[in-house]
C-alpha cells in the first residue's frame, strides 16, 4: 500500500535565523518513509526599499531568497504542517499572522482540522519570549482545529541537551546581531520536533484505515 504523504514547513524569516532552523525541521519529518517534505515561506510586509537601503538584512535575506513563497493551496494540500517565526515583542510575526488571517475559508470548511501542526522560532537573547510566541502561535491554529505536536522532556535528554529547544517547539536563540551559531542541540531538537510531525501525519492519514475512530479528529460535530 502507498503511504506517501505532505510535510509543509512553513516560515516567516526577517534576517534568516527562522529559516535555517525550519531546514532542520525538515531534515527529521525526511525521516519517515514516505514524507514529501516542501519548506516555504510567507509573503514579506516590509517594503522592498527598505531591505534595499540595509545592506547586511539584505545580505542576510539573500541567503534564503531560493525558498518559493507559499500559498493557501500549500496549507490545504499538506497532512502536517510545522509554522515558524522569530519572536517578536513576545508574540509572532505579523507576516505571518497575515498568512494565518486569510485562512477563514479554511476555517469554515474544517479543512484543516485534525490535521498535525509543529511550531519552532527563533530570538536574539534567552528567555526573550521564545515560549510566548510559540504559545500565541498555537492559539490560531488550535482554533482551525490542527492538533499540536511538541517536544517532551524525556526526549530533550540531559545535560547540555536538557537547555535546548522547548516542550511548546524548537528554539534557537541567535544573539542580538546574529553572532550564535546553532548548536548541535538545537539541530537535534528540530530534527526530533520535525520526526514526531511526520511521524504523527504519516498515522493520522493511514491509521484511520484501521482505527475509524480516528474520523473523530476531523469530524464535524452536531
């Protein structure tokens, strides 16, 4: 039997620290036979004149400038979907509240309910609203009825490991001017974050043959 199926990964970036986690993301949903794993990005709101008179942003945003810009087509066609934003004033990016604002025909026909949704987000500083905007992100998608999927401690591991990423989703703190390489920790929970979407999109979409109370998760109730 065929068991392919969609992982979107879908981001906003503003100096690319957002994009190079959602690439880890989408290395651990490649994990799972059968993943087709697609990684995009959300239109920009920042006038183009603007990046244009900053040449290190503008430097920063060519290096992901190859990433297609997504669609609402990309969301209904996924089975799971992993969202990511930098944090901004401890929320998440308007660019891609913007995205998520024009999903009521999505939210009408139920399109994505029961559908596994990720989060991860990016930050100049520890505890500078990482989890904030990973909670406020999930309050969107929570009301299009998507189940969220995290990182549990026990697989976090010890030591050095234990700091890195969140239960809410994968994290990775760059600095204030973007100095902080990604850490091998950080990769490893993106990864994991990544595998366990995948994993849960894969029994969502082929677990239903032989559970059909999984019709449940994306049913409309009377």
């Amino acid at each position: 039997m065929e068991t392919n199926f969609k992982i979107l990964i879908l981001f906003y970036s503003f100096t690319g620290n957002t994009a190079k986690l959602a690439k880890y993301i989408a290395e651990g949903a490649k994990e799972i036979d059968g993943a087709e794993v697609v990684i995009k990005q959300v239109p920009e709101l920042v006038p183009s004149e603007v990046i244009e008179k900053n040449p290190d942003l503008k430097k920063a945003r060519e290096s992901f400038a190859d990433i297609p810009i997504a669609e609402l087509d990309d969301l209904i066609s996924a089975d799971g979907v992993a969202f990511g934003t930098p944090v901004h004033f401890g929320s998440f990016a308007s660019q891609l509240k913007q995205f998520i604002d024009q999903l009521s025909p999505i939210f009408v026909k139920g399109t994505v309910v029961g559908k596994p949704a990720a989060f991860f987000t990016s930050a100049g500083s520890m505890h500078g609203g990482e989890e904030a905007a990973l909670l406020s992100l999930m309050i969107p998608l929570l009301n299009l009825g998507m189940l969220p999927i995290g990182v549990p401690y026990p697989i976090q591991g010890e030591g050095s490991d234990f700091d890195a990423g969140s239960p809410y989703g994968a994290i990775y703190v760059s600095g204030h001017k973007g100095e902080k390489e990604i850490s091998e920790a950080d990769k490893k929970i993106a990864r994991i974050l990544g595998k366990r979407l995948s994993a849960m999109s894969k029994v969502i979409k082929y677990g239903c043959v032989s559970f059909p109370e999984c019709q449940i998760l994306s049913t409309k109730y009377d």
